[in-house]
C-alpha cells in the first residue's frame, strides 16, 4: 500500500483493515472519493477518504458481512460486499462518471421548441427522468450513468419522436433534437338526415395501400386524424355503401374533408 493512504492512527487501530484502490471506468485513480462502510443494521462502522493515488484504509470492527460505500463527486456512487476474516481485505472500488446529456429541441422550421416533453428510458426501458424544455428549447439530463438510451421527445402540434442516444462515461453528451409539424385530417361525416344513431367508420389508407388508421365517427359526424406523416391518403367512410375520397397532405398541413354518404 501506498505511503500516502489516509492511515488509521495506531491508537485506532483495531479490528481488521480493509484497503485498496478506487478507480474510474477508465482505470485512472480516484482522489477525493469517501469509502464508507455500514454493518447488517445499517450503521457507519468505518470511513476514510482517498489520497491522489486512489487508495484509502479503514478498520471494521471485527470479522462479519459488511457494505462499503464508495462516492465521488461527478461519479455514480458504488456499493460492494465486504466479507472480513481474520486477515486484512483488499476491495478495489470502480466508480462508474456521471455523464450530463443536454441539447435542444427545434422544429422542422428551426425554431426553439419551449414546453416539449424529454423522456429518457435505459437499455430495459426503465424510465430513468423526464424533463421539460426551456424557452429557448434547452434541455437537460444531470447525473446520467455512462449507456445507450431511449430519448422520446414529445410536442403540442408536431409529430413525437423517438431517438437513439450514447452517453458517454463521465463526459458531456450533447444531442439536439428536431421534431415534424404534425399534419392532420378531420371533418364531418353528412347525410341528407342526422348522422345521429348511424354508425359510421372512417378508414384512412396511405398510398401504398396500407391502412394508417381507423376511427368511428361521433354522434355529430365528425372524425380526426392526427399526426401524420406527409402523403397521399384515401379516406373512406363505410356506412350503407362505402364512400371514397382521394386527398394530399403536406408537412404541418391542416386538411378539413367534409364526406356526405348517399
């Protein structure tokens, strides 16, 4: 062990030692961590903190199961099973950096996107936070443990998406966001008579021939589409005799089609 480990005064010095290293993801040592370790009922037996080199020593009171503690700063902290015999135990700690993944979200025209919803779920699809972009579309992660992640961004009036995003370990991630006006399509559902009591269902086909999505018209005839992607789309409205009407969307567009049934 290093000469300058935070030593346990000899007067102090009883019980079995427990020493080693605390290291980085990357195998650089760790000045400054608090090693801390807690018997079976939870309290502090032992503490110490690490030299420049990494390494620390402290006494547990005697032989048992123990917990030690390992902290940081701008590092996720760390716990390790301490089995203590008769003999001194090295345990060597890894501290895994705290990353901070930030950006900024826009919309497809370039403009800050204030109030979208950033929700950050892990490899398993845990939801790890969510956050709420500032005016100026700003946004920020603290405290992100090194991974791949799930970055679903959400907005009034534009189209949610979903992407892929690395956090790197102990570094700053940065990854800017942009997401599509949403285009719709909505309108009434008319008949000679009141719609009211006639169940209508309004199909909407792409053209490729694949079915987007299907609704059923309200009471008062009227059916919406949210959300979708630039194209050509076929409405039909099935009823007694199926009705078809051919219409175009553009990105951000805003598409009323009334349909009247014979």
């Amino acid at each position: 062990m290093s000469s300058e480990i935070q030593r346990i005064p000899d007067q102090a010095r009883t019980g079995v030692p427990i020493g080693g290293q605390v290291r980085d993801g990357g195998g650089r040592a760790v000045a400054g961590a608090v090693l801390t370790l807690i018997d079976g009922a939870g309290r502090q037996v032992g503490r110490a903190r690490t030299e420049h080199d990494g390494n620390y020593e402290l006494m547990a009171p005697g032989a048992g199961a123990y917990v030690l503690i390992g902290s940081a700063p701008a590092h996720q902290p760390q716990a390790s099973t301490a089995t203590i015999g008769r003999r001194p135990l090295r345990l060597d700690v890894v501290l895994t950096g705290a990353s901070t993944l930030r950006g900024r979200v826009d919309s497809a025209g370039g403009a800050p996107l204030g109030g979208a919803v950033l929700t950050l779920a892990d490899s398993r699809g845990e939801v790890v936070e969510s956050v709420v972009s500032g005016e100026l579309g700003d946004y920020a992660f603290a405290s992100v443990v090194a991974g791949t992640y799930t970055l679903a961004v959400s907005a009034a009036s534009h189209r949610p998406s979903a992407f892929s995003v690395v956090a790197a370990d102990g570094q700053d991630t940065r990854f800017d966001a942009t997401l599509a006006i949403s285009s719709s399509i909505a309108g009434h559902i008319r008949l000679d008579t009141p719609v009211t009591g006639i169940d209508v269902k309004v199909t909407l086909v792409d053209s490729g021939g694949n079915v987007v999505r299907v609704t059923n018209a309200a009471e008062d005839g009227q059916y919406e589409f949210h959300d979708l992607e630039p194209g050509s789309y076929t409405v039909m409205a099935t009823s007694y005799a199926p009705v078809v009407g051919n219409l175009t969307v553009s990105g951000g567009e805003q598409v009323t089609h009334d349909v009247r049934l014979g």
